[in-house]
C-alpha cells in the first residue's frame, strides 16, 4: 500500500512540474526613475584617513548619483581647484600624486545637473586634509644638563614637523608637564628655564614634542655644578 501510495506522489509531481513547463509565464518590473542630484552626497578620502604623510598619494571622491547625468566642482579652501602638477581632477575624483605640507587644506565639492527639475544639496560637501610630518628635533635637549648652584639653567628643546610640534616638559617622570611658574618657564623656542637651580631640582626632565603624526621625547639629568 505504501509502494503505491508513493508512485501515486511521484506521478502528480511530474503532472505538475509538466504542466509548470508548458506553462507560458508573464513577469513585469516597475523602473523608477529619479531626476535630479541627491538630497544626500558624500565626500570622501579613498583610504578613510584625513592624515597623511609627505610623499602619500591622496583620491578624494565626491559620491552622489545624478540622473540626468550632471558635473561636479572641486575647491580648495574657498579657491577653484583644476587638475595641473600633481593633482588630476576627474568627474567626481581628486587625485594627488606624492603630496606635500602645501596640499593640506579643506576641500569642497559640489554637484550639479543640467535639468530644470534639479538642485544641488543644501550645503557643500567639505572635507579637511592634512598632509604632516613626523616631528624631528632641530636641538634636542643633551643627555646632561650643567647649572650652578643658585643660577637659572636654560635646557634647549626645539622640533619642527607638520602640523607644528607642542613642546611639552615633564619632571622626573610625573605624568603632569610642567608650566610657567616662579620656578619653571618654558619659553617660545621649546626652551626650559629653571630659576634658582638647587640640589632639589637637579632630577630627570623629559621633553616631549606632539603633532598629529607623531610624539617624540628626549631625556635629560640636571647636575649642579661647583661654584
């Protein structure tokens, strides 16, 4: 009985899958079409970073779909900006080819279509680009600073780097830097006076120079010397 009620099954499956075939099926799909630049644009960084090196090769996209097709605009803080040198405008693409300290800035796109029905998003699309460089000591503090005992000892501490390095001075590892004081002044150039040098300030001091690539840092000992 089983046997025949399965034969059964098989039969009214091939009916059917027989019949499916013959079958001529009619099947519609809805296009909607858009007109206009979108409401919504985005502008960004290839690699998803703002921060790059001297030297990187930067792609800054304008993505919005237009229908009809329309044209995008680059600017560079406020001024027009075209291919030439190493930097090649392409529809919605900004490439920069081995960049340098002069391409940081912020950069604008807009967007616009040739119909009348069209309007381009309600503000510009801005994105800021920073091209740095690592901080490099110019005068490191040295590794033993000399002062005599009841004199001010002046320690040298000068960097450059892109964006410009933040001197900072720290005492005898405290996490805290140091800041302007009746005893401390750290003066324009990166530079630590201390005034009045005694046997309690003859520590560790380590000077720190911060931008937003890197941090870099240098020791040095103060001793007293004898009158």
């Amino acid at each position: 009985m089983e046997n025949f009620i399965s034969v059964m099954v098989l039969i009214q499956v091939h009916m059917l899958v027989k019949a499916l075939m013959s079958h001529k099926w009619t099947c519609s799909f809805i296009v909607i079409c858009f007109t206009g630049v979108c409401n919504t644009a985005q502008i960004i960084v290839k690699s998803g970073a703002s921060l790059f090196l001297t030297g990187s090769d930067i792609q800054i996209r304008c993505k919005c779909y237009m229908n009809p097709s329309g044209t995008y605009t680059f600017s560079k803080d406020s001024a027009p900006l075209n291919s030439g040198g190493h930097i090649t405008v392409d529809r919605n693409k900004v490439f920069i080819k081995n960049a340098t300290t002069e391409d940081s800035g912020s950069y604008t796109c807009t967007a616009s279509s040739p119909s009348s029905s069209t309007k381009t998003p309600d503000s510009p699309l801005s994105i800021s680009v920073i091209v740095g460089q690592h901080p490099q000591f110019l005068q490191p503090p040295p590794a033993t600073s000399w002062v005599v005992e009841g004199n001010s000892a002046k320690i040298p501490c000068k960097a450059i780097g892109n964006p410009t390095p933040i001197i900072n001075w720290y005492a005898d590892g405290d996490v805290n830097p140091l800041q302007n004081s009746s005893k401390y002044t750290i003066n324009a150039n990166g530079s630590l006076e201390i005034k009045n040098a005694d046997s309690q300030d003859a520590i560790m001091y380590k000077c720190t120079a911060t931008n937003l690539v890197n941090k870099i840092a240098k020791d040095t000992k103060l001793e007293l010397a004898c009158k």
